[in-house]
C-alpha cells in the first residue's frame, strides 16, 4: 500500500496541515474545473483544522460541494451532529452555500437515511462519484468514517451508502457511511489521528500496510489518487521512522 506518512509534533499541527493541504488541493482543483468536490469527517479532531481551512484564502465557497463520509442518526443541530460541527466551524464562517452543502440525513430510520444520500449522490454525481478531497479520521479501534469492526458495512460493496452500525450497539450511537469502494473515488485522501490511545491501531494499520495481518477498517481504505496519513507524535512513537 503506498500511503504517504507525515509525523507533525502535534495534535493541533496535524489539524493545521489537515487544514493546509486541504487548501491547497481545494485551490488547485479550482484552476481545472468550475465546481470542486469536499467529503468531510467527524469526530473532534478536524474541529480546529475546520475552522482553520474557513480562513483559507482564495478558496471560492461557491464553486465547492459539501459532503460527508459519515453520520451520526441524530437531528442536524444535535451535539453529536457531523454536520453541527462542519456548520459551526466551516460551513457559517467561509459561507458556504446551502445548495454546495449536501448533509447526510440524520433524523430517519438507517435504511431510509442511506437511500435517501444514495439518491442524492446518483442526482449530483451520477455515475461519475469523485471526491477532490476526501478527510477520514480513525477511532482507537481502526475503524474510520463509520465503518467499525466486525461491522455489516465493511462488506457493502453494491452501495454507496450503507448503516455504519447496527441498532444501538453498546453507548455507541447509531450512523450512516460511506463504502469503502465509494470512498476509494477520490484525488486526494487525508487521514488525520492524533493521541497515544490510537497507537495500536496504527500499529496495526503499518503491520496491514506491510502484508502481516488484516489490520483494521482503515487499513483497507484505497484510493484512486494520493493517501496520506497526517499524525503526532504521540500515535507515530516508536512507529516510523521520523
Ligand atoms: C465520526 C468520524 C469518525 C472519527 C473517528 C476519530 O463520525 O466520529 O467520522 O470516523 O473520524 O472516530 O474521531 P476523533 O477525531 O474524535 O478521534
């Protein structure tokens, strides 16, 4: 697997190098098509990094879709809401317009929520799914978007969107996802953890890279452009070579 890693001191700059090279790949995009396409993550991680990339200069909001690799089945001002924070933190701040936000449903049935996004992504993309920049985290237990271990989702291979869990499993709350073949449709994929209790993971991660063990959810990301890990120093100690 040929995914590029880049070890920053910190947390917080892993949320600046998240927010950068997002920017960066945003503008781009911007010099070779008229509308440009963003697939965000949840989670806490990316919070600073989006309020950071709201700042970005020369980024025309208006020219940039919106959407999300994961939901949470809350309604869409909940705390838990993926979308609440993309809102408080990206979306409000660079004025992103409503009709570039394309959220996932939150407030219905798992079934009906993940028909309803599927149907929204054939209306924008057709058969033609591309995501310009695609943001992924990874919880301490590999898993990444909601695509959790040991999970139905991870085989959902004829869908775009399926129920990342299954009805209330433990204190975890239930989601929708993105499949692993519809988040290989993207240019630039960023994967961004940060903290010690994500080390084994990663450890994991690394080992699967390599061809020793299956490793969890995340490992099996592939995509048809770049991936590349941005992580601390706390999950990379020991790791890799920086
Ligand atoms: C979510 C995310 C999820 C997240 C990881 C890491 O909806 O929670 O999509 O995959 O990226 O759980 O979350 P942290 O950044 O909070 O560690």
């Amino acid at each position: 697997m040929n995914a590029e890693i880049v070890v920053l001191p910190t947390k917080q700059a892993v949320a600046e190098a998240l927010a950068d090279r997002t920017a960066t790949a945003l503008r781009a995009a911007l010099e070779q098509k008229n509308r440009v396409t963003l697939c965000l993550t949840g989670g806490s991680t990316p919070v600073p990094a989006y309020e950071r990339l709201a700042q970005a200069e020369g980024i025309d909001w208006g020219r940039v879709h919106v959407f999300w690799g994961d939901e949470r089945c809350v309604p869409p001002d909940h705390e838990e809401s993926n979308f609440a924070m993309a809102a408080r933190t990206l979306l409000a701040p660079a004025e992103v317009p409503e009709t570039n936000v394309h959220k996932m449903p939150g407030v219905c049935p798992q079934d009906e929520g993940a028909a309803v996004y599927e149907q929204a992504l054939e209306q924008f993309f057709g058969d033609d799914l591309w995501f310009d920049v695609l943001h992924l985290g990874m919880g301490d237990d590999g898993h990444t978007a909601s695509l959790f271990p040991g999970t139905d989702a991870l085989g959902v291979t004829d869908r775009r969107v399926t129920p990342g869990l299954a009805p209330p499993s433990a204190n975890v709350r239930e989601r929708l996802t993105l499949t692993f073949p519809t988040l290989m449709q993207a240019g630039l994929c960023l994967v961004a953890a940060a903290g010690a209790d994500k080390r084994e993971a990663f450890s994991d991660v690394l080992d699967a890279y390599d061809g020793e063990g299956d490793g969890p959810p995340v490992a099996h990301v592939r995509v048809e452009g770049d991936l590349i890990w941005l992580v601390d120093a706390a999950l990379a100690q020991g790791l890799t070579d920086d």
